[in-house]
C-alpha cells in the first residue's frame, strides 16, 4: 500500500508536506525536559538563587561566589538555581569562548557549590551564540551546568518549571537598537511562546509536588529598573495563578526583592545581584504588594520541607537581610 501510495507525484509531494510539518512543529515545540533530583533522607530540599552574575569575577561577583560557599556549606544545598544574564555583556561567542571559565567554572569554586546548576536564558544570553550555551559540550568542561531554553526540576516535594521568558518580550524584536539577538530555535516567536504557555500549563496540573515554583528571567513584578514586565503579567502571571504555584523567581533587575500577589498566594522574588547592581534606581508608584527590596549584590537560598518553605536574602558580605516563611497550613508569618 505504501508503494502504491508512492508511486504518484501529488501523493509524494503530501508525503513530503506532512514529513516537514513534523519537522517544523519540533522545532517550535518548548516542550519541557524533566530532571529526577531526589531529596536528602529527611525529605528536606535547599537550594541556593543567584542571577545576572558573569562578569569575569568583577563588580563583586567574587565575592557574592565566596558567600555563596560559605552558605551553601551551612545549608548542605542540593543544587544552584541560575535566573539568567549568564554571561556579559553578550552571551558566549562560542562552545570554546573562555567567558565561561572565566565568569563560572574559576569562580564558583568553593565545594559546597560543586552541586548541579540548573540554569535559564536571560536577555544578554540572547544576545550571543545560543546555541553555544545550550551544548552539551560545556558539560563536559564543566559537568555542573545544565542550561535549556524551558524544563522541569523535580524534587519530589517540590517541582521547578524553568520557563524561557526573553522570547515574550516585544521590545527584543521591535526595537533591539545596536543588539543582535539569537532567534535560532524560538521562530515564530509567537507560536513558540503560546506552545510555552500551554506545555507549562499542563505540567502545572499534573504536578502532584507539594510546593510548585515556576523560573524565569524577567520578572513579573518589580520596583527595580526595568519594572514589571506587562507581557507575562498578560500572559504568564495568569497561568500562574490558576494552578496554585507558590513562587516565582526572576533576575533581570540587579537587586534583591519580594512581593506578594495581590490575588494568590504566588510570592514574588528577584534575585539578580549576582554581580552588578543598580544603586538607588527604584520604582516609587509600583510598591503594591512589596515587603522587601536591598539595591546592593547578594543572593537568595530557599528551604523546603512538606510543611514549609523558607525564603532568605543575603547580601555580598552574607548577612541576612530579610527572611520569609510560610506554610501549607496557613498564610504567612513575615520576620
């Protein structure tokens, strides 16, 4: 049946159509990879958030590394959240561009941090060779990154959506200026966000995790120097909200944040202090919801147990400055 299907011209030329429509939907498709990251014997899960940091150890980055080490040691983590802005001001030129010894491997050197780093795309990510920091081939340098455009963590008592934010924002594509972004893999744009949306939203509902947590670059609130960011508060916040997520962390402003929805209980929180911030550079009329805003460098750690999450923001010397908890029984207590 096959052969005689074949064996006219209209019906190759349909075989061929249907063949490279299959071919084009993979390509479009976000689908997400999932990771199996099993928690430690008590059924405790920690983990340490930083974002916006690669700049070859410069504007205290170092440093951030160096208290990084020192908490994650304290807290036994079990791996390292990247909120994205990998690599400055660029992204990587390529597989081989020494940018990532120079602002990852030869920088988080302490060994508490030899644990997994699960990492997403940012904005400056976008503006190099993708591809490149995509590769399997930088696992081999370093077997600790782990970098895809949007997949799973999960934890058992908690699952991590790691969402490709950079593509919803319509200023990359209308107005880039002198910047060149890497479109390979994510065109067109809009079928690709709206196949996000939809493969995020299904993971959602059928997470059966006690506590969901949903990674991204932008942010969905802020009072930092880019703000919120309208596209997801149209499109991604809702999705949010209809499946009970209990956090969302960003980067993208260089500063350390929480806000609190004023329709869920999705907990806001920035931590883009990696490296470089932005001193004094703070949205006034946008503080609804805001409990906790530092403008200096730093990071943030997260505990979880079936009961609990814990929430806490360090600066670049790693004192605490602001420390949240809540629980599944009840609203919040704020300290």
């Amino acid at each position: 049946m096959l052969h005689r299907a074949m064996g006219s011209c209209g019906d190759k030329t349909m075989v061929l159509f249907l063949w490279l429509s299959v071919i084009y939907v993979c390509k479009i498709s976000a689908e997400f990879q999932r990771f199996e990251h099993p928690t430690k014997g008590d059924g405790t899960l920690r983990f340490l958030v930083v974002g916006d940091w690669g700049r070859k150890g410069e504007f205290n980055q170092s440093r951030v590394a160096f208290q990084m080490g020192r908490i994650g040691e304290e807290l036994d983590i079990d791996f390292v959240v990247s909120t994205g802005d990998n690599f400055y001001d660029d992204g990587l030129e390529g597989e081989d561009d020494p940018n990532f010894l120079d602002s990852f491997a030869n920088i988080y050197t302490a060994n508490s941090l030899q644990k997994q780093w699960f990492s997403v795309l940012g904005n400056h990510d976008y503006r190099g060779d993708v591809v490149a920091q995509l590769s399997p081939f930088l696992r081999k340098m370093d077997s600790r990154w782990l970098c895809l455009r949007s997949f799973v963590v999960d934890a058992e008592i908690g699952e991590l959506f790691f969402v490709d934010t950079t593509p919803f924002v319509d200023e990359y594509f209308s107005d880039p200026g002198e910047h060149k972004y890497d479109w390979r893999g994510v065109s067109p744009v809009n079928t690709y966000t709206a196949q996000l949306l939809n493969d995020l939203e299904l993971g959602l509902k059928e997470s059966r995790a006690r506590w969901k947590i949903v990674v991204g670059h932008h942010a969905i609130r802020s009072v930092g120097h880019h703000g919120d960011t309208q596209e997801l508060v149209d499109q991604l916040l809702p999705v949010l909200q209809a499946n009970n997520v209990d956090l969302y962390m960003n980067g993208h402003d260089h500063c350390l944040e929480r806000i609190s929805d004023s329709k869920s209980p999705i907990q806001f929180l920035t931590s883009g202090a990696g490296s470089k911030a932005w001193r004094g550079d703070v949205d006034e009329s946008n503080k609804e919801g805001l409990k906790f805003f530092y403008d200096g460098q730093g990071f943030m750690s997260v505990e979880l147990t079936r009961s609990d999450a814990k929430i806490v923001f360090y600066d670049v010397f790693g004192r605490v400055l602001h420390e949240w908890t809540t629980s599944k029984h009840y609203l919040h207590s704020e300290m």
